[in-house]
C-alpha cells in the first residue's frame, strides 16, 4: 500500500523504498526506486520543495505527486514456476 508524502519527509526517511510518481494533469505514471531519487536529488531536505523539478513526460506539466511504496512484487514474478 503506497503512503503519502508527508510535508517534513525528507528521502532519507524512505530508503528501501519505490516512489511512485504521478502527474495530477493526465494522469501519467512512472515507478523510479528511491536509491534513483536519492543520487539526483540528495537525501536530506523537504521532498515537498523539490517536486517542482519534476516534469511529466508524456504531457510537459510540473504537477506531480509522490508516493511510496514498500513491499512490491518484481517485474517478471511467476507465483508457481
């Protein structure tokens, strides 16, 4: 279950984490783990502040939310090989 980003999280507060990015335009979304973020952004500040950085892809906004989820399957998983 994804959990919301709180304004004080900071990406140091997630690690081990997929961040689930979404532009609030069209609807677009795009999974990056938070190792990924981390390198790019740096670990420690407020996450809220740096959002605006990010544009979608698909249609050129910069409103996107954020959300982190834990416990994910890997891409590929077979329940009964």
């Amino acid at each position: 279950m994804p959990l919301p980003l709180t304004p004080s999280s900071c990406l140091a507060d997630h690690r081990g984490a997929i961040a689930e990015l979404r532009c609030a335009a069209c609807g677009h979304q795009r999974e990056v783990s938070v190792e990924a973020l981390g390198r790019v952004l740096g670990w420690e500040g407020p996450l809220a502040a740096r959002l605006g950085r990010f544009r979608c892809s698909r249609c050129g906004a910069r409103r996107v939310e954020i959300q982190f989820g834990y416990e994910r399957k890997p891409r590929g998983w077979v329940t009964n090989p």
